[in-house]
C-alpha cells in the first residue's frame, strides 16, 4: 500500500490551504521580491541618469502587445481549466491546456524574438544598464513562461486519477499564470511606454 502525502488533495483544519497552494504562494512571493528589486533597481537607474531619453528601446510596440497579450490569453483559459476540471470535463481540460501550451510557445517566441532583435542592433547588456536590465526581465518573463509551458505538459500527461487533485492543479496554475500575467503587463508598462 502506497502512502499519500498528507494534505495533497484537502486543506489543513488550521490553514485551510494544500500544499500545492501554499507552495504556489511562496513561489510568487519569492519572485515578487525579486521583480521588486530589480524594478527599485530599475528606478534608480532611471532617477540617477541624466540623459535618459538616449536609451530607449528601438523596437516596435507590436511586439511588446502581443507578447503580453498572449500572456493574458493563458490566463482567461485559466479559470475554464479549474471550471472544466470542477465539472469533471477532462476532455475539455486537456483541450484548454493543449491551448495555453501553444499560446505560451507563442509568447516565448515574442519575447525571445524581441531580445535578438535588439542584439542584432547592437543593443546589448554591456552597451548600458537600461539594457541590461531590459535583457534580465525578459528572460524572466520566458522563465514564468517556460514554467507554465512545462507545468501544463505535465498535467496533460499526468492530469491525475481524482478530480479533486486535478481540479487544486488547475487552480494553482491559474493563480501562478495570473502572477505571469501581472508581471508581464509591468514589464510592458515600465519598458515600452514610460
């Protein structure tokens, strides 16, 4: 007889939280701390520099769009997946994951497009701090990206053998998706327009 993780499809009685949950919840805490600091850092640079206007990004705005637009798709098909798996429509979750997985290779080609793009201008990391951070936030951005990639391949394969342990996935992967999304529309607002 094999022994389950304590925890792993109902909340704690002093909690109310899984541990799927709370591990997501670290995991973006964490990451919060680090966006903070690399956008404190990103502010003072800006702050301190007197010739700001020189170091802006010689790309278009479409790019930025779609990548964050692609971005928020992911997570609007987030709830339907935790609606689907509620409902028990393992057909329609494994559809709506099959979508994010193809949409999230299509943001991950955006950002890392834009990156070459303007590597090809010679727009690198060692040309200025502006640069180097601009390069930094958008690997991020593929990592949370290539995250919920990866995690959306793993449910597809694996979904589970109980709707109540599919159904904790999906809302963990649409709380961590919403997080990507936030995150993406800052690196777009700070970058693109200001």
């Amino acid at each position: 007889m094999t022994q389950q993780l304590p925890y792993d499809i109902h909340p704690r009685r002093d909690t109310g939280q899984y541990n799927a949950r709370l591990g997501v919840w670290l995991l973006i805490a964490s990451s919060i701390m680090l966006l903070a600091a690399l956008y404190s850092g990103y502010a003072m640079l800006r702050y301190t520099s007197g010739e700001w206007n020189i170091y802006q990004i010689r790309l278009s705005m479409t790019l930025g769009i779609l990548a964050v637009v692609l971005q928020t798709l992911i997570a609007l098909l987030s709830p339907w997946n935790w609606l689907f798996a509620r409902q028990g429509s393992f057909g329609m979750v494994w559809c709506s994951l099959g979508a994010s997985v193809i949409i999230s290779l299509g943001a991950i080609f955006t950002c890392a497009y834009q990156q070459h793009v303007l590597a090809q201008q010679g727009f690198t990391p060692v040309k200025h701090n502006f640069y180097a951070l601009f390069h930094l936030l958008t690997g991020l951005q593929i990592l949370f990206l290539i995250i919920v990639m990866v995690s959306s391949i793993v449910f597809l394969l694996a979904p589970g053998n109980k709707q109540k342990r599919l159904m904790n996935r999906m809302e963990c992967l649409g709380i961590f998706v919403h997080f990507v999304a936030v995150s993406a529309w800052l690196h777009f607002t700070l970058f693109f327009v200001l």
